[in-house]
C-alpha cells in the first residue's frame, strides 16, 4: 500500500516530495498490443506517470452492457503502467470531451425524453450510478491505497467551460467515494475566473489547462487555491485537426520553453498528448461552439505530440527529454525499437456490392409517417437511409431537411441530386416531380457527435423533418446502417456505377508491419481491414492516410472493404510506409 497527498506546495508519494512529469495516452486510441511500446516511451523520457481518460461509450455501448476487452481492457492498460513502474492518473466518465464522439457519453442516453446532460438530473445521474457500479469497483483494486498504480481521479471534466452545477460534481465525488475511490480527486478547468468558479468542488484539488503563459495560467489558480501545489493537467503541446483544415503544428523548441518554465517553478505537468493515436471506427468527436457551427474532427490524433500516431518519437520527444534531463536524473532506459514499416503496394478491387442492392440484407427496414433520428431507433454511430415516393406532376421546389445532422446524400429515382451538409449552409437542391411520381432517398452520415460545448445534445439523422417546397412529405421507410455487420453484403464484378457502394479487395502479407493506406482518387467514406473499422477518410482534409497497425494484419491473405458514398472510377489503394500528416 502506498499514499499519495500534497501538504503546501508540494505532492508526496509516500512521504517523499515528487514533481509528476505525466503523459497522456488514451488505451482506446490505440490497439492493446502497443500499449507497453507507448508507455515504455513514455518512461524512456522522463515521465514519471501516465494519465488516461475512460470512455463510458466504449464501456457500455448498449444500456445495461459492458464492455472491458480489447481497446476497452483498461485494468490491463493501467496493470502493464504499474508493472513498468509508473503512476497512473485516471480521468473517467461521465464525460470527458477528448475530442472523442459525445465527450465519451453513450449515444443511447438521447433517446430518453427530457434527458438533461452533465447536471443533477435524476435519470442521467442513475444512469452514472450503473456505469459507477461496474466500472469503479474494476479500478479500486489499482488504487495506490490497494497496492496499485493509480494515485488521483478527476471529478468530471473541465466542467466550469460547461455548467456551475455544484450539487452534479458533489454528486459525482460522493459517488466515486462511497464505491470505495480513496486516491486524491481533482477537478480541471482553464485559468478563467468563470471557470474555476464553476469547476472546483470544496475538498478537491483545482488543477488548470493551458498550452502556453504558465506563470499567468498559475497566478489566478493561486487565486482561487492558495494553498497547493500548482499542476497543469492538460499542457497542450500540439493541437487536433478538423476536416476542412490544415494540420496543426507547434515547434518543439516552443513546447521545450514552456516545459522547462513549469519545471523552474516546481509545478507538476499532464503532457496532453503524449501519444494521441487513432479515432478509430466511428469515434471521433466534433466542435460545435454556436447552433449553426459544426466541425467534425479527423480519423488521425496524431496531435502532433512526443510520439507521432504511429507510436515513434519526434524531435518534440527529444527536445522534452533534454529539459526534463535538467531537472532530475533520467533512468538509464533504452527505447523500444521502432516498430516495422511496410508499404504492401497496391491492390485493386474485385468486387462491388452498391448500397441500393444490398441495404435489405445488412439492415431491416422500419416503417415511419415521418423522419427518426437514430437514437430513436437503437442506432448509435454510421449512417441511416430515409425513403419515400412522391406522387406527381409537381413543379421544380427545393427540398428542405430541417435539422440535418450531419450530411446528407440526396437521391431521386436512384439519381444524385445533389449534397448537403450542416456545416456548409445554402447549398440548394431543387426538383420536379414528373406525372407518375417518383422515389426520394436520403442517404444521412452521422460524423461524430459534438465533444464540447453547450451543445452537446446532438442528435444524428433526420432530427425534424423533410419538406419539398412548403409540404411536409410523410410515409417513410427507414434504413438504420451502422456498419457493425457486413457479412451479409453479396459482392459481384466492378459495375462501374458511380453509387454509394462497398468495394472488396484482397491482399497477401508475408512479413507483418504497420502500414499506412493511401487514398488519393477516393472521395469520402469508411474503411474495414479483416473486419476491424480504421475509420473515415475524406478527400477534402488534411489526412488522406489511414493508420493500419500492423496486429490488425495477418500472415497470408487479408481482406478490405470500403465503403465508397460517391463511387470510386478506378477502385484500387495503395498500401505504403509512411503517412501523409506531419
């Protein structure tokens, strides 16, 4: 057993001064076989401690289901920490923000009525209080209090950016100690008055969020918190990208200043990132800080941090392992060896299932007089269709979806009309409807739920309505496709119909390696490699790479799918040795 406290300005493990040198990796971003590479990087630095959020939507995906396997095994991240010898600093549910689809919030929770969000609202606070149940007594066994690696837990996060609801954070605290959590808890927030007024709970360690100016950010801590010692919970050393923008860069010698500024003062730090990996699937988050602003993050966490998305050291690694060097006496430890790299080549595609033959086998149909969003119908992540007839002769109207979330494929009698999407508002599709009628289609992608901000209630699909002109149309056959089940797709040769499709291809491997996939010619949609989703690509960003860790490959022969939303004219990838970001 172990303890872990702070009396003045300093922190104490057990009994002895200690300044955390801390890096954040998030186990879900990452596959499990990597997980003693990235930490054992992480303490080849300097680092002393390792800080890791939880995400309740990878943790109970379906209300009443849990899930801790695979990316979701984080008693195995946090056990493979302790074993190398680190401390762990753990950041749970309910929220997390993280950049990470719904702040980490299951998407099932929008399906209740009235559901109110991060507040002392009954019915979510009992829904915290099921996922508490499972999930804190997995941690408490890993408490330093217990003999483990973990030395503090946060109480929700940077909630002053949110809410100042203080009977929700002392609900929050309550909870975590009644299941048994008796590590030290602390709260996070930006150094703003507002913030830390609406962020701090009485007995919890304040701690801030800054990326550059530490002894101001400090300053107005002391402010609220005299008598403590200063951390920076989140340094941010890098930045995230969205779609329809370039990649973000910070110089290392920049990130090495500030360090080693935080360092002279005897602060202890949260490197966020140290390691940012992958979205992998479904599950990046998105911004949207007004009602009509909407940007949705990229596959790639890159974050250009310490380590790059593919685990190996950048020159911010070195130039962090210099400074913290002049602090304290580094461990004589040797980096792992880079991780192999490979560029398989190309492959071309063999086979084509479009959408329109295929929708019956991989989803069943529900019947509606008007548009359901998703959560409605038990669906949390991919895409859904919506399809009626409209009788006719009608003149040219345009279309409306009221309340599109998030983009949207428009199809008359099978034929493209036209794009929309709610982060470019004013696009106009328009048509007529000949004497006999004719069949609407609406194919919607939900891109990620909105991660931070007041609106995080972020429903997907078709939230209100669709009208033609002034009319309402009703009537509709609803397609829920999440994607999480293909092998119902029957594939045939290359049609060449540029439609919404899935496109299958093979490729043989002799010596495993990670890999990156090349995707110039390809416009937008999602990648499947031996069943495993990669993610999104888009031909409109800063990344047109998609990371393949080299475990999701197998010796021999290894199937892709993509699916393709704008048809591919020449359906062939190329398998190569580095990415394109950086």
């Amino acid at each position: 057993m172990s303890t872990f406290h702070y009396s003045g300005s300093s922190f104490y493990f057990n009994n002895e001064p200690i300044q955390m040198i801390s890096g954040a990796i998030h186990h879900f971003r990452v596959v499990p076989e990597y997980w003693e590479d990235r930490l054992l990087k992480l303490k080849a630095c300097g680092f002393n401690t390792v800080e890791t959020y939880v995400a309740w939507n990878i943790h109970e995906p379906q209300k009443g289901q849990f899930n801790f396997e695979g990316l979701a095994d984080i008693v195995r991240f946090i056990e493979i920490a302790g074993k190398i010898g680190l401390h762990v600093i753990v950041r749970p549910s309910p929220y997390i923000c993280a950049e990470w689809e719904f702040g980490g919030m299951p998407a099932w929770l929008l399906a209740e009525p009235d559901m109110r969000l991060r507040c002392y609202h009954k019915p979510f606070l009992e829904h915290v209080d099921a996922y508490y149940d499972v999930l804190l007594p997995m941690l408490r066994p890993l408490l330093c209090t217990q003999g483990g690696p973990i030395i503090a837990m946060q109480i929700e996060n940077e909630y002053g950016s949110y809410g100042n609801d203080k009977l929700y954070l002392n609900y929050l605290k309550d909870a975590m100690i009644k299941r048994g959590i008796d590590v030290l808890l602390f709260t996070s927030d930006g150094p703003e008055d507002y913030m830390l007024q609406g962020g701090m709970v009485d007995g919890v360690l304040a701690t801030v969020n800054f990326g550059s100016r530490p002894a101001e950010a400090f300053a107005k801590l002391r402010k609220y918190q005299p008598d403590a010692p200063v951390m920076c919970m989140e340094f941010w050393n890098g930045w995230f990208d969205h779609w329809r923008e370039g990649h973000h860069t910070r110089s290392a010698q920049d990130v090495a200043e500030v360090l080693d500024e935080m360092l002279s003062m005897g602060a202890s730090v949260n490197f966020y990132m140290f390691h940012g990996g992958t979205n992998f699937g479904f599950y990046n988050g998105a911004n949207g800080h007004t009602e009509d602003s909407y940007e949705p993050t990229i596959t790639s966490y890159d974050y250009d941090v310490l380590l790059d998305e593919s685990g190996e050291p950048t020159n911010k690694y070195y130039a962090v392992r210099d400074v913290i060097a002049k602090h304290r006496k580094l461990d004589d430890i040797e980096l792992p060896r880079p991780v192999a790299k490979q560029a398989y080549g190309e492959v071309v595609m063999t086979g084509q299932a479009p959408l329109s033959l295929n929708i019956s086998r991989i989803s069943q149909p529900i019947q509606s007089a008007y548009p359901l969003p998703m959560e409605e119908l038990g669906q949390d992540y991919g895409f859904i269709q919506y399809s009626t007839f409209l009788s006719g002769p009608r003149p040219k109207q345009p279309l409306y979806i009221q309340d599109l979330h998030d983009r949207a494929l428009v199809f008359l009698d099978g034929q493209i009309l036209g794009t929309l999407d709610r982060s470019q508002a004013g696009a106009i599709i328009e048509f007529e409807v000949p004497e006999g009628g004719a069949h609407l289609s609406i194919l919607v992608e939900n891109m990620g739920r909105v991660n931070y901000g007041p609106y995080i209630k972020d429903l997907k699909g078709v939230t209100e309505g669709v009208r033609h002109g002034m009319q309402f149309l009703s009537d509709w056959t609803i397609h829920p496709l999440p994607l999480s089940e293909l092998s119902g797709l029957l594939f045939e040769s290359l049609s060449g119909h540029m439609e919404p499709s899935f496109y299958r291809g093979e490729f043989t491997v002799n010596d495993v390696a990670d890999t990156f996939l090349n995707l110039d010619g390809w416009i937008k949609g999602v990648v499947f490699v031996n069943g495993f989703n990669l993610g999104r690509y888009w031909n409109v960003g800063p990344q047109r790479t998609l990371y393949v860790p080299g475990p999701l490959l197998q010796e021999g022969s290894n199937e892709i799918i993509i699916f393709e939303l704008h048809g591919a004219a020449a359906p062939r990838i190329r398998f190569v040795d580095k990415s394109d970001l950086g």
